[in-house]
C-alpha cells in the first residue's frame, strides 16, 4: 500500500514535470505527448557518427556543470539512451534541421547535418529542469525544426573594456545556446587594441592599456586613476576560434578603419594626419593624473580614456595602408571566417579635411570630397582582403561616398543603409540601434549606469529583420540580424549578462523561429523558465520589470 503510493507519487511528480515545455527560440514544430523520459547517470549517449563528438561532448560538460553527473557514451543503442544521429537529407529540412522525439523509451535526435544534431540537443537542454537532480524528467514531445536566417549573431566589444579568455568562451556559449552562429568581436577601438600583432608589437605593449577611464557619462566626474588593459594573445585567439567552431559559431573579427583608431595611433603615432599633435581629450580634468602628466612632459598620443568620437584617424598614406595590410595578413592567418570586419563607422573628416596630404590625394585621385576619400580608402583595403579570399564587412557608413563593390553593409543606424544596400544588390546584416542595442537601458528608471536609451525586452522581440519596403526578391539579401554589446559602461562580465539576459533570448526567437510563431504573450511565460535556466547556469539578469 505504502509502496504504490511512493509509486504514484513518484509517477504525479514525473509528470507534472513533464508539462514544462518552454523552448526558446520557439521550434517550427513542437508536439506534446503524455508520459516523459528519464535521464539518469545510467543513460547512454549513442554516437556513430564522429562528426557528432563536440554535440557530445557540449552536453555531457552542460550536464556535468549544472547537475553533477555525465553520460556514458557508447556506440550501439540500448534501453535507456538518447541518440545522436546525423544524417544528409532530411526532407523539407535545410542543412541545421534537426528532428527531436522523446518518449518513455528515449530519445532521439537527428540532424540533417552535424550542426543540425548540435541544434538537437540545445532543444534537449531546454527540455531538462532548471534545478539540479540526479534524474533528470522530460516531456514526450516530437521536434522538427530549422532556423530562419542564415545569419544569428552578437558582438561584444572588448575594446572599451577587456574581458578574460574565460568570459569570452561563456559569451561564446550563450550564443550556442541560442542557437546563434556568428560571434562579432569587436577587437580594437579607441580605448584599446586587443589583438597581438607580430609584426607591431606596439600594438599591444602601447595600445591595450590606458591610464585611466573618465567616471560617469560626460563630463563626469574626474578619472578613475586605475590602469585598464588587456590583449588576447594569437594563441589565445586559435584556441577561442576553436572553441567558437566546435559549437558552430564563426567568430568574425573587426579591426576598425579609419576612425576609431586612436589606441593604434598612440602606438605609432605615424597613423596619424598629425603625429606632432597632442591626442585631443575632452577636458584636462577628464584625463588620468598620469597621461595628463605624460603628456606635460611631451607625450603626443595617448590611448583615449573617455567615450567619443575622435577627430584623430587613420591617414590615409602608403604607410597606413602597408600597416593594416600586414595586420590583415595575420588575422586572415588566425579567423577562417570568410568576413572580416572593417569598421568604417563615426570617422570625423575635420583632420583629413587640415591635412594638406589629404586634400592633395583627394585633388591626385579625382575624387569629391573626404567622404569619396574614405570610400578610396575602404575600397583599398577591401581590394587586398578580397586577395585573400575574404569578404568585408562594414557598418553603414560604407556606404557613403560609394559602397566598395563586395562588401557586407551590417546596418546600425536604423534600416535606411540596409535597405539601401540591398538596392544596390549588396548582402546586409540588420543591427539597429533602435532594437537591438543591448548596451542600451531595459527599463526608463534603470539603476546600473549605461550609455543611454531605452530597449526593454518587447522591443527586441518585436523586431523584424526584414524591413516591410523590400519584395521577396530583395529581401533574400538581408542575412540576418545581430545584438550589440558595446562596452563603454559595460566593465565586468557580471554586467554584460545583466544586459544580454533575457534580451539575448528574445533575439534569438527573432531569427531563429519563422515569423508567423513568434507570440510575444507565449514568449512572456517561457522567459520566466529561462530566468530559470539563467540561475542554473550562475549567470546574472535583469530582473526587474520594463
Ligand atoms: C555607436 S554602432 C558606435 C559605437 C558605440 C555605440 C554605443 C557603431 C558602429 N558605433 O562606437 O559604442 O554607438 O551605443
């Protein structure tokens, strides 16, 4: 008597669990059935095909992390296991579909590819319970399911502020556990070069420190006096690629032209129109004591320690171009990825419109203005990573003065230079500011310090990648969409889960799940079982409303 109670409480237990099926980003195709599957440290992982190994070895660390326990993985199917199987050609299915069904007996994914696999068993992870158990109970369901762009991607920008190898691999994670597939890494910026350059060692033993970082939004108030920096070594960097790519994320990295560029200038100040001049800051009393002093003692360059849009770029000499070209060369060594991106976002015009080398290179090449300079000056770059093989990608303002004929426009500032890009035939990533800044507020009275506006987690959802103006035809050429994490106030990696968490998730509904699926009030109950998820993984959120 005592025992068919355990028994059936046991069984009401199992399947009130059961009924927890929240999957974001919503799948194409989900059912529910009654009764549920165990996972226990006894059931096995089946794995024939090699290619499958990294999906394996993703969920056995997910598994070993948040609940304590892995899983045997053998090659033949027993009772009690979950398969792995990835085939070519499921029908109807692109090349990351996957097919999910779980029952009292198992389960079993198949991928249309080793990526599809790999989507699989993310949606098994959103099946398992969001605390830690020794058994794990998850729903019959049956899954079928492929994502809907081509192109899901983040940027984290380390160059207002470095994060640790580590950090970078969790980032990393998240992303594949939105079933994301590019990482944008946004490398060098004003503030600060990230990546080791051989050949311009200054690089980094100059240009990824700087002495101080002004406190607050401008004018704020003073320095904080305290020494920031960081690079990531090119061994760092293989084994980062590595990690991205065994989770099937493509790291894309950006190194910024022209603009930009003042961590680089401080480092070779012959980058600059005007080595001779001081680095412009703000005000004196924005500056750390030690520049302030560097420089009253006859420093010209220094690293920028407060957030703007510098005047001091790139010129655009025979010099200036051998040096990026070489650090092309060996990034190109170091990213697979078929994009490099060039920046070419808020470069001012006033120093090459004083510099009389520029104005007479405007006169020698028949150009217009500085605007048709920059564009000789992207068009140049893009010619020589072309001759690697690899396709630029630019923020919108390549567009200006003419778009460089093979390049990749990741739209930010609102659609415009999207849609205008895709008129001219070229492929475009969509990244506004208006929807998907997550460096952005997520409530009006937010507490934390950030840089400004204001995108709760409706606003992100309700973004739509494929602007209304553009016919079918045309709208094949817009990629994807990405989120931005620009890092201004962003200073540890507690506060970019604050400010990816749930945006992220949101954003990986918009361009995963089909159009016609998405349902804001169904994504408002699934997100409070993320939170959940977000918990086990000891990772920080927003919490509070918006
Ligand atoms: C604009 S978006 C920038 C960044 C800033 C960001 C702050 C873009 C291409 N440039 O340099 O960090 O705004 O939100």
């Amino acid at each position: 008597m005592i025992r068919s109670f355990v028994v059936l409480f046991l069984l009401c237990n199992a399947l009130s669990f059961a009924q927890e099926v929240n999957i974001i980003p919503q799948p194409i195709q989900v059912t529910i059935s009654d009764g549920s599957f165990t996972i226990n440290a006894k059931t096995s992982l089946v794995v024939t095909n090699d290619e499958d190994k990294n999906t394996v070895v993703f969920l056995n660390k997910y598994l070993k992390d948040y609940y304590g326990f892995e899983l045997p993985i053998v090659k033949k199917a027993d009772k009690n296991c979950i398969q792995l199987k990835s085939l070519k050609g499921i029908e109807g299915l692109k090349s990351e579909g996957y097919s999910l069904s779980s029952d009292e007996k198992g389960v079993e994914i198949i991928g249309n590819s080793a990526i599809g696999t790999f989507y699989g068993m993310q949606t098994l992870i959103q099946l398992l319970p969001t605390e830690k158990s020794n058994t794990l109970v998850i729903a019959s369901v049956n899954v079928k399911d492929e994502p809907r762009f081509a192109y899901r991607g983040s940027m984290l920008d380390v160059g207002r502020h470095f994060f640790q190898v580590a950090f970078v691999k969790k980032y990393i994670d998240y992303l594949a556990l939105h079933k994301m597939n590019y990482f944008h890494w946004h490398l060098t910026d004003d503030q600060g070069w990230r990546i080791e350059i051989k050949k311009h060692p200054k690089l980094t033993e100059i240009g990824s420190k700087r002495n101080g970082t002004i406190i607050g939004h401008d004018p704020g108030t003073g320095s904080d006096n305290t020494p920031e920096g960081g690079f990531y070594t090119q061994e760092e960097i293989k084994d980062i690629v590595k990690y991205a790519s065994d989770r099937f994320i493509t790291i894309i990295p950006e190194i910024e032209m022209p603009g930009h560029s003042s961590a680089a200038i401080a480092a070779y100040p012959q980058l600059s129109c005007f080595p001779d001049e001081k680095t412009e800051q703000l005000t004196d009393d924005q500056i750390s004591d030690k520049s302030r002093q560097e420089m009253a003692n006859g420093r010209k360059k220094v690293v920028q320690e407060t957030w703007d849009v510098f005047n001091d770029v790139y010129v655009p000499t025979e010099y200036t171009f051998q040096f990026l070209q070489d650090v092309i060369d060996e990034v190109v060594t170091l990213f697979p990825s078929k994009y490099i991106h060039i920046g070419g976002d808020e470069s001012p015009k006033n120093n090459w419109k004083r510099s009389e080398f520029c104005q007479q290179l405007i006169k020698e090449k028949g150009l217009k203005d500085e605007h048709e300079l920059q564009s000789y000056f992207i068009q140049r770059m893009e010619k020589y990573i072309n001759g690697k093989g690899k396709t630029i990608i630019g923020w919108d303002e390549i567009l200006e003065g003419g778009i460089a004929p093979n390049a990749v426009v990741m739209s930010w500032r609102g659609e415009n230079g999207g849609i205008t890009a895709v008129r001219y035939k070229h492929y475009v990533i969509m990244s506004p500011s208006s929807h998907v800044y997550l460096d952005y507020s997520q409530t009006q009275n937010e507490k934390e310090l950030t840089i400004g506006g204001y995108i709760n987690l409706e606003k992100v959802y309700s973004y739509e990648p494929v602007p209304e103006e553009l016919n079918v035809e045309e709208a094949k050429y817009i990629m994807g969409a990405q989120g931005n994490v620009w890092a201004e106030y962003i200073n540890n990696p507690a506060k970019v889960e604050y400010m990816i968490f749930p945006r992220l998730s949101a954003l990986s509904e918009v361009l995963w799940s089909p159009k016609e699926k998405k349902n804001w009030s169904d994504f408002q109950t699934k997100i409070e079982t993320q939170k959940k998820r977000y918990s086990l993984w000891g990772a920080n959120y927003f919490k509070g409303q918006n």
